[in-house]
C-alpha cells in the first residue's frame, strides 16, 4: 500500500504545489497550512472553513498524524515532560517548561544521540535515526494542543533544541524546521526566540551562521580540551580555540547573548580553577553562563557538587563581570533530565496515552 504524504513539516509553498496539483485553487493550501501551523488542527475534519466534499478529498491523499502521546509527566512547577511514540515506535522527549509570562519547549532532534557525553543518558541509548521535520514540527504542534487542552493562557513563546540529540548532526531537517517555525504565515515564532544548543560541531555551526543564524546554546561543561575530552568524545574533534573562534563571529540576533551550558561536576569541573578558565576562556565574549548542577542518576558515574561549591563558582565568574546564574531545577523527579523518561521507558510495555501526573519538587537540573 502506498503511504500518503503527511502534510506536517511541509513550507507553505510545498503544500500550495501539493494541493495545486488535486486542481484545487492555492488559496485552499492556504487555509490548510493556517490550521496546521496557528490552529494546531488534528485532522481535515476541523478545518470547518473547508467545504466539506474537499475535506474528504484531502483526508483521501494526504495525512496529518502525530506521534502518540505515550506518557505525561508534571511536576507541581507546571513543569511537562512529553514521552512520544513515533511510527516506527521509537521514543523521544519534548518537555514544556513554565515561565513567567510564557512557556518554552524544549525539542529533540534525534532518536538517542552519536555523541557520547558521558554525563548524559540519552548518550547510553547510542544514535538510533535523525528526526524528520514532521516529527520535530509535530512536537510544536502537540504542545500547543496541550497548553490550549489544559486551559494555559499564556503563550508558548520559545523553542529550544536542547532535548535529544544534537540538532546539528541533523541539519538538513534542523533549517528546515526553523524556517517552517519562523514563518511568519504560519507558528511564526520570533528567530531570537529559537535557541539551538550544539555541543560545539565547528562545520556546521559556520554554516548555522551563513544559513539560518538563530540564538545559541553552546554546551561547553569544561573550560579546557583535555578535561572536555574526558567528559565528551567530540572534543577530541573540535579544540575550544575553533569553537571560540566561530562563536566570536557568529550573527547575534537582536544583540542577544550567547548561552553558555555548564554542567557543574563535584570534583570533576566544579573547582575555582575551572572558574578561572572559564572566565580566561569567555571573557569579551557576549555570553550568559548557565551553571546546571548535574542531575545524579545511578546510570551514571558522577555526583551534584555541594551548594558551596556551586555558588563559590558563580561568585567567582560573577566578581568578573561574567552574567552568571545557577539553573533552577525543574522536574529531576519527573525524569526531566535529558533522556531520562526515554530511558525509563526503554524495556517496559507502553501502555498508550498514559497520563501520570505526579505532585513533586524539581530540585536539580533540566538538560
Ligand atoms: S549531552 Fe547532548 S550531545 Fe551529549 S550525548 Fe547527550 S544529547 Fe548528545
């Protein structure tokens, strides 16, 4: 049986040509791309400005499936972790995370991850595929239709690429999706409000900054190579000078800073020596470092540094001048970490559209 084409993770102009060619006028492909991006529609049925004989006709040709909603995780944060099951029945995350006067998702990319950081569980899964763009646009989409579901008013505002994978080991379908989300037609979403977090993949960060130069993460973790080495095999790859050095010349949207991810270690980064070569390594640059207390789990090796630890490195980067905060922790008990819920899952029977909502208190780190 020939599979028909989903339409999610289509531009625009991609629908017009597919719709244009059933000889239906390219205004219909127009309405339909507004009930997929702004109006977060599940099927044609709910597109009631569409005569009801074209409905069928699309529901006939094309389709709009979403990966199925495996389990949902809360957090009495309101912090929302999203385990999704996708057509081949794999498992990603998306986690949507509450702010002040708006929410942020956070996106995966990949299903599991090549990269090896031995801080991180998604790394123990190893690489699996590379989402496609519907798959990466589905995860918008589901969120959305959650926060309207669940009665939140305030708008989902922000879009980080921080969930599995790393997103520019993905890139064909990483531009793609940012340019389906910034549309203006369509979610658009603000460019200084799509942050894509990399461990640091020279190459393609340079074309990152020629293609689609959105806001930045940088998981940096260590402020030397060889302790970075230790901690995540791509550094034996790209050395921090070619890193800084692509960073120092990279676009910045609307003078907006550089996001610096730094997981603090105990006894493995978390000492004022590393404090001092952070600041040697960063200083001129217009960054905000974000220290993240690292999530311990019995996966893996390393422990949360105390509290005096913790703030005597953020004292340190702040007497310099360095815009420096602690990340509060969301939802270390709803599995939030990254690759955490994937991993629980991994092995047990999935029982579909579980929801779990569990009443507790975030205390350590969100990846
Ligand atoms: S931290 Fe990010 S880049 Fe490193 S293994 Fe995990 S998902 Fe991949």
């Amino acid at each position: 049986m020939i599979k028909k084409p989903n339409l999610r993770g289509h531009t625009l102009e991609e629908i017009r040509s597919l719709i244009t060619s059933l000889e239906e006028p390219s205004y219909r492909a127009d309405q339909v791309y507004n009930w997929l991006t702004c109006r977060s529609a599940k099927s044609f049925q709910e597109m009631t400005n569409l005569p009801k004989n074209l409905r069928e006709k699309l529901s006939n040709y094309f389709e709009l499936s979403l990966p199925q909603i495996v389990e949902i995780l809360r957090d009495e944060e309101g912090t929302t972790k999203i385990a999704l099951r996708l057509e081949d029945g794999e498992i990603i995350e998306s986690v949507i995370i509450p702010e002040r006067d708006h929410f942020t998702l956070c996106v995966s990319t990949q299903v599991g991850c090549a990269l090896g950081c031995k801080f991180c569980l998604t790394a123990k899964t190893g690489f699996k595929r590379n989402l496609e763009v519907k798959e990466i646009i589905s995860q918008v989409v589901i969120a959305k239709n959650l926060l309207k579901e669940g009665g939140d008013t305030l708008p989902l505002r922000n879009i980080v690429f921080m969930g599995m994978g790393e997103p520019l080991a993905n890139y064909t379908n990483l531009i793609k999706a940012l340019k389906i989300l910034e549309d203006k037609r369509g979610f658009n979403f603000s460019r200084k409000r799509l942050t894509v977090s990399t461990a640091g993949l020279v190459p393609e960060l340079r074309s990152l900054a020629r293609d689609f130069p959105t806001a930045l993460a940088l998981s940096l973790h260590a402020p030397r190579d060889d302790l970075r080495q230790s901690l995540m095999p791509i550094a034996k790859r790209y050395f921090l000078s070619e890193i800084i050095d692509v960073l120092r010349s990279f676009p910045r949207i609307k003078n907006g800073r550089i996001t610096i991810e730094y997981i603090l270690i105990k006894e493995v980064n978390d000492s004022l020596r590393e404090a001092e070569e952070l600041y040697q390594l960063l200083k001129g640059l217009p960054v905000k470092i974000n220290l993240i207390p690292f999530n311990p789990h019995e996966e893996l090796p390393f422990s949360k540094p105390t509290e005096d630890r913790i703030f005597s490195f953020q004292r340190y980067l702040l007497s310099k001048r360095m815009l420096t905060t602690v990340r509060k922790s969301k939802g270390v008990r709803i599995s939030a970490g990254c690759g955490q819920l994937r991993r629980r899952l991994e092995g047990k029977p999935l029982t579909p559209n579980t929801i779990n909502f569990e009443s507790t208190i975030g205390t350590s780190s969100f990846l």
